[in-house]
C-alpha cells in the first residue's frame, strides 16, 4: 500500500480481507483497527504481535504505529509480518500525539489503542465489541488487565477497570496505589468506570475524532484519563469488560521507578484537574492535591530519594508554566454539576497510608 506525502498510510474498509469477512458470514460486523504504537520496541513486537495475528474477531485491521524509531522495528514487521499495516509518524511526539496523528488515517468503527508489550487471547476482541454495540453511548472500554509475568494478579494500568478519588488520583479495581490485588473473579462483572487504561483501550472512532483525541500536551501518562473525564462529561460512558483478558507487562518505554514518569504523572494529573473539574472544586482541590504532592516529594527525600523530589518540584513548576502561558483549554462542561461514574468521594491517600486498607473493595465497597 502507498504510503501519503505524511508518512501516513491511508486504512479503509477496502484493507479488510473479504474472504476473512464471508469466512465469518459477518458481513456487517463492526470495522476494529487494532493499533500497536511503537518507539524502539522491536523486542515487544517480535514477542507480542503474534498473539494479536491469532485474533479471531472478523473484521479487523492490525496496524503498527511506529513513533520515529530509530532500532530496526518497522523493517522487522515488514519481513516478518507482511500482513500488519504500517503508518510512520514524522516524530516521536508521545503516546498522545502519536496516536493522534495515526488515528487521522484509520477508516474503522472503533480503534483499539494497544501497547507494544500487551499478549492479547484470541477472542479479546468479541466481548467488547459486543457489549459497546448494545449501547451507542458507551465511547470507550477496557478489558481486564492481568500481570505478564504473575498471570493471577490485576495488573497496575488499569487492572478491572479504572476509577478516581476526589482529590485526582487515579487507581483501580484491582489495583490501589501499588498493591495489585489477586484475580480471585471478584471483579467478573461488566461496569461503568471513571476511566479505560490506554495498554488495551478500546474507543468508539467517531466520538474520539468528535473531541480531538488525546490532549498532545501531556505526552505520555494520564491522557486516556484526561480523555474519558471529557468523554463523561459530553455526555458518553466508559465501562470494563472483564470477559475479555490481555496481559500486560508494564514499563515498557518508561520503568516504573523513572523520574521522567514521576515528572509526567504528577504534572499531567494536576493539568487534568485544572481542565475537568468545576470551578467551585478546583480552588480547593488543586491547593489540597499541590500540599499532598509536596507531602509525598519530602517523604521521598528524607528516604533518599532526590529524583523523586526533583521531579515532583519540576512537574509543579511546569504546571505554572502551563497556566500563565495560557494553556488552560478546559472541557466544555467542565463547570456543570454532572454525575461523574468511577469516582469515589474520599481520600485514597488516607484510606491506604493512615487505614491501611489495600483493596479497592475495602475502600470503595462492592461497586
């Protein structure tokens, strides 16, 4: 297929494989273009891209996103995986703009965002499909996320479903701060959450392209939150489908212990708080986040942990740089009084670090 002046490869429906289509005798199924982004990730694409090659969904286009790579990743698929489409950004701008600027090519009902170093099963895909047919409204959806590597535990992106405390930290069933939690089915059953995780996320097309897709600014960490937040407030729901299971291997591109992560998670956290939340909420809960920020930044000093420091004081730096240069693009509805699902009215912070409670159910209850 020709590649456009961008370095983008136009997918339509006409990359679909029809014998694949009849084979299924599902001629109206749904278009899924599953989209793999990649940056220097030829060892995940060579061990993970064969088990997304035996997905048994009908309707279906494999594409690798490659982010300005400069290992030998994308000629490793073109020799190995002649059937997977390939799109080539210009730059490396991220897991959001790199997405962004892929999507803008790719003709199909709903995109499937997956990591580079995600194992897929081979009927991931029908569950969900499914259930986000049953409901026009739902924009976005998750399958459950369990550890590569301990395959009985929830796995720390988004484990059974994503939520979020009153004060903006993200956490899961099945996942609360860094406690990953035993798969034991208590989270079986198919809900509405806060948020979907951006290792396996499965968007409806249209209603992506309806809101610009990822804010570009974040880069990478918390814009498929920032996302669903903006999805939920435009009216759209998000849920989990725990039917379907993808493993996840987790720190691909940044370690779970890097300071680049430490700087992103909290400087995008307190940028999504600024956008989404209603002005009455924000002039209280922004100050309370930036105290417990710097609670948390000082404990790590004192333990020896200057990079963690360091990045805390620059994610809040960049944070005013953000708002004095104007940045502040906030949700259309972000001061309406809305009924926001996934969100719990308390304090994880207290209810892990001073209760010592380590579940979601112990925190949440059975949601």
């Amino acid at each position: 297929m020709a590649e456009l002046p961008l370095h983008k490869v136009l997918i339509s429906s006409e990359s679909i494989s029809p014998a694949s289509i009849s084979a299924h005798d599902n001629a109206l199924l749904p278009l899924v273009a599953v989209v793999i982004l990649n940056w220097n990730g030829r060892h995940f694409l060579e061990k993970f891209l064969p088990s997304v090659l035996t997905s048994t969904y009908g309707a279906i286009t494999i594409i690798v996103a490659d982010n300005a790579s400069t290992d030998d990743s994308i000629q490793f698929v073109l020799s190995n995986f002649p059937s997977v489409e390939i799109i080539r950004n210009s730059h490396n701008g991220g897991f959001a703009k790199g997405y962004n600027d892929a999507l803008r090519g790719v003709i199909a009902d709903y995109y499937v965002l997956l990591n580079s170093d995600v194992e897929v099963t081979p009927g991931w895909i029908e569950p969900v499909i499914s259930l986000m047919e049953t409901d026009v409204l739902i924009a976005a959806c998750q399958p459950r996320l369990l550890n590569y590597a301990q395959r009985n535990l929830f796995e720390y992106a988004g484990a059974a479903g994503g939520w979020i405390d009153r004060f903006g930290y993200p956490f899961a069933r099945g996942r609360v701060f860094d406690n990953c939690e035993e798969d034991t089915e208590q989270y079986n059953d198919v809900q509405s959450c806060f948020w979907a995780s951006g290792a396996a996320m499965f968007v409806r097309a249209r209603i992506f392209k309806e809101l610009n897709g990822f804010d570009e600014f974040f880069f990478a960490h918390q814009e498929e939150v920032d996302l669903c937040w903006r999805m939920q407030c435009a009216g759209y729901k998000i849920f989990v489908q725990p039917a379907s299971i993808v493993y996840h291997v987790g720190g691909g591109t940044l370690p779970k212990a890097s300071n680049d992560k430490t700087f992103l998670n909290f400087r995008n956290n307190l940028v999504m708080l600024y956008k989404n939340l209603p002005r009455s909420s924000k002039i209280w809960i922004i100050p309370s986040r930036v105290l417990l920020d710097v609670i948390a930044a000082y404990k790590e000093l004192l333990s020896g942990n200057a990079g963690y420091f360091g990045a805390v004081a620059k994610a809040h730096l960049h944070f005013a740089k953000w708002m004095v240069m104007g940045k502040r693009n906030t949700a259309s509805a972000s001061n309406k009084s809305l009924h926001l699902e996934g969100v719990y009215k308390g304090s994880i912070v207290w209810d892990y670090f001073v209760q010592k409670k380590r579940t979601f159910l112990e925190i949440v209850g059975n949601k």
